[in-house]
C-alpha cells in the first residue's frame, strides 16, 4: 500500500514545516484564484539537453519563496548554491514568508507567481483553489538527478501520492515524518529485552518492566491520542486497508472493525494491569515525555519522528532513541510486521504562470538530487523523500537510522490516513482516549465515543466529505 493523502499540524520541530498539505483543499473561504493575465511559459526557453532537462534558459533568474517553519529556509539556499554552480550566470532567489495564502494568493490572481513555491505551513493556499495553475510535475520525477539517476527511482514508495489530485502530479512532499514505537536501545539491552511484535508481548514485557518498576508507557493530556494513532496502524497491519478505508470514509460502525476492537481490547488489558503511569490526563505532555526519555519510567512511547528534537533537551545521555513499528494482534496479520505508518509533508509546487517555470522545475531537480536531500537530513536530522541519504551513523543520531532502516524494511508496505485532520476530530478525541487510558472507561465506551464524533460529522451536511478509495 502506497502511502496517501495526509496532512500535519503538528509540534515542536515538524509542525510548522510538515502542516496542512492536503487539509487545506477543503478551504472554501479561500477565494479562487483567477488563471489569467500576467505570467510566463511553461515551455523551454533555453537548449534541452541532459544538464537542463527542461530547458531553462541561459542567465536566468529562478524566484523561489519558501516557508519559513521549523525547517527554516537554509536546505533550499544550499540547493540555490547548487543550482548556480551547475548553471553559471543563473541566479536563484529564495524568499522566505510565514503566511504563504496571504503573501501568494494575490500573486497568483495578477498572473505572477513564484517560480517554486514551498506550500506549507497552517497558512497555506489550498491546493483546490490554484490545482489548475500548477505545473504536472511528473516531468520532473522523469528527469535524472545530478548524480544521473531517474529520480523516481530514487524515492520511497509511494511518497508522490500525497501530491497527487485528480491523477495530476501537482506538489512534490519533500520530506517524511516516521510514526513508530520509540524506546530506549540502551535501557532495553542493559535489561535483556527485545523488542515485543505482538500485544501479547508486550503486556509479558510490561510485567517484566514492572518487577523493576518500570511503566510499559506515559502519555500527557494533549497527545493522549498518540495512542489512537498507535491503534489505528496496529489495527490497519491486522486487518488490512478495509479498516482504513472505513474511517476515512466516516463509514457506521468503522470503530467497531474486529481489528479495532483486538487492538483496544489489548490496550484495554495493560491499562488495567497497571502498565500506564498514573496521571496522564493531568501531565503537561513534553512533562510526560521526559519522563520516558529523561527519567525512563516507561519503556516505550508511540510518537513521530519529531519526538528527538521536539526531547533533545530532555533526553538522558546515552539513551539511544530507537523506533519500532507498532505491536500487530497476530502473527498472520494481513499486513507484515514491518508495515508503517508514514506520510511525505511539505509540498512544492510549480505554478504555470511563473516567469521561469523551466526554473522551478530545475531547483526543484536540484533538491532532489543526493547532495541537496543529504543536507537536509544531516542539518534536519530528518529524512526526505529520497532514498539512501543518510549515512549507517545517522549522523550520531540513532533515532534517524532507525527512520531509515523502517522505511527500508516497510518497502512499499507504507500507509497513512488523513480523516482527523482532515475533519478536526482530534480535538473531541482527546477527551475520550483520557479517559479511557486513566481506566476510566472500557473498550464498549471508548468505541462509541470515537463513532459518536464520526456520525455527527457523516450527518453534518455542512461538512463536505471526501470519499477516499
């Protein structure tokens, strides 16, 4: 399974640079934009040759505005400094801007767009509003690098599908957040433990941790429902994308799917075997997370791939940060254990009507060759959409060699929903999964709470529904 349409709006490091890349198509209030006056030519305007695949012309200027979030804009001025260095004379600008909707939108309606345009952030343009005025940028992925390589054969599985509206190729999802089971590699060696596979395991494990009075897991209030996430990718392993599907789709009855309903009634056995710290819904959540990462209390803890930054300044020397993919129920799952949960964020886009989409296109080439995506891992500690960037030592940081050793051992066993942002339903869900993982309530309650908020919003007219296949 290929990884789908899936948005961001999360902390710390990745939540600015990772926001809203499809969430926002449903922005209704975002006038449209007009598709005429102004503007250049998509065509070539120079020579097309191996060097420049799209024919940019000679002592061109390339003009690239870029959100400036957790990422900052620093990776595409070393991929600028390339650009220039393979085409001398050629300058490219990178702007910066932390309100692209209302620095762009105007640009686009007078038919003067950037060149390349970094659409991200809580304050992006929806992409149903300027889809029409976006180059395909399926030329691009068709393209070599500048190592030579095709550049779709460079990439994860699946990675061009968030971008991708109505068959068309419109943004390209530069990088990739890692959904996982993180622990301490040191702590769980210094104990002899492994790494549990299945629920089963784990609850054997947290009677283990608990003799050396350890907790399986901690949460905090506000990410109470990493744990659904953690449900849900468990849940998906086990019985395949028909229970994605389903709640994607706001189906009746979604939340009581019998892979769900395994994965709550195992979750549901090591709350009440005391395997959760106490407290929980009254923890600040990075307060709880140090108490994981810092303290080690818990083993574990179910998170993205920004946890390592997001704790840098709270995490005990030595610790060895590690992911997992999450527990399956069985070992015949419909999905391998490898299975992950992994989505592409931060879109760039081409728009048709810049002065030098040829331009766009080539920076955009630049980016996505090895020595540009290899930046920004290493600067980021992060991993983009192309493969083989990051070195075994991960650049001293374990957390990102275990991102790129899951997404390699997942090959194209990736998948991703996008109904709870997509709907705003995180908000309402938090009370319910504090709830159900302070004890206080069962599997029967936490199931028709969750399908509760489904059906208000399958029943809310209002609400415009996106059917997902």
């Amino acid at each position: 399974m290929n990884i789908q349409q899936q948005s961001f709006a999360r902390r710390g490091f990745l939540r600015g640079a990772l926001a809203a890349a499809v969430l926002v198509p449903l922005a209704g209030s975002m006038a449209s934009c007009a598709a005429d006056g102004g503007g250049g030519t998509a065509g070539p305007t120079g020579t097309v040759s191996d060097t420049n695949p799209f024919g940019m012309a000679d002592k061109s200027t390339v003009d690239a505005v870029i959100f400036k979030g957790g990422y900052g804009i620093d990776y595409v001025d070393f991929a600028g400094k390339a650009f220039e260095n393979a085409h001398s004379g050629s300058t490219a600008k990178i702007s910066p801007s932390t309100d692209i909707a209302q620095e762009l939108q105007p640009r686009f309606v007078g038919g003067n767009p950037p060149d390349l345009i970094d659409n991200s952030g809580a304050k992006a343009i929806g992409f149903s509003t300027i889809l029409a005025q976006l180059e395909d940028l399926t030329s691009v992925v068709n393209a070599k690098n500048l190592e030579g390589k095709v550049i779709k054969d460079t990439l994860y599985g699946g990675v061009l599908a968030p971008g991708t509206f109505e068959g068309k190729l419109a943004a390209m999802n530069y990088v990739l957040t890692v959904y996982a089971m993180w622990y301490s590699d040191a702590l769980l060696k210094d104990n002899g433990w492994t790494v549990p596979k299945t629920w089963d395991e784990l609850y054997v494990l947290g009677e283990q941790a608990k003799a050396k009075g350890k907790y399986l897991f901690v949460w905090g209030k506000e990410a109470a429902t990493y744990y659904q996430e953690m449900a849900i990718a468990s849940a998906i392993k086990e019985g395949g994308q028909d229970v994605r599907l389903g709640l994607e789709n706001l189906k009746a009855d979604c939340w009581s799917h019998p892979a769900l309903q395994s994965v709550f009634t195992a979750l549901e056995k090591i709350i009440k075997a005391g395997y959760f710290k106490p407290g929980g819904s009254g923890t600040q959540f990075t307060a709880a997370q140090a108490q994981w990462s810092n303290a080690q209390e818990a083993l574990f803890y179910p998170s993205g791939s920004w946890i390592e930054n997001e704790m840098k300044d709270q995490t005990k020397s030595g610790f060895q940060m590690t992911g997992a993919p999450v527990p399956s129920v069985t070992t015949s799952s419909k999905l391998p254990y490898a299975s992950l949960h992994s989505a592409a964020g931060e879109p760039f886009v081409v728009p048709s009507q810049g002065k030098n989409v040829p331009g766009g296109k080539e920076l955009l080439r630049v980016m996505l060759s090895k020595d540009a995506a290899t930046n920004f891992a290493k600067t980021k500690l992060a991993p983009t959409i192309v493969k083989d960037t990051v070195p075994a030592d991960g650049f001293g940081s374990t957390a990102l060699v275990s991102q790129t050793k899951l997404l390699s051992d997942a090959g194209d066993n990736i998948y991703t929903w996008n109904f709870i942002d997509l709907y705003g339903t995180n908000k309402d869900q938090l009370v319910v999964w504090n709830t159900f993982l302070d004890g206080k309530s069962d599997v029967a309650t936490l199931t028709s709470n969750l399908q509760e908020i489904t059906d208000k919003i399958r029943n809310d007219s209002s609400v415009k529904k996106i059917e997902v296949k």
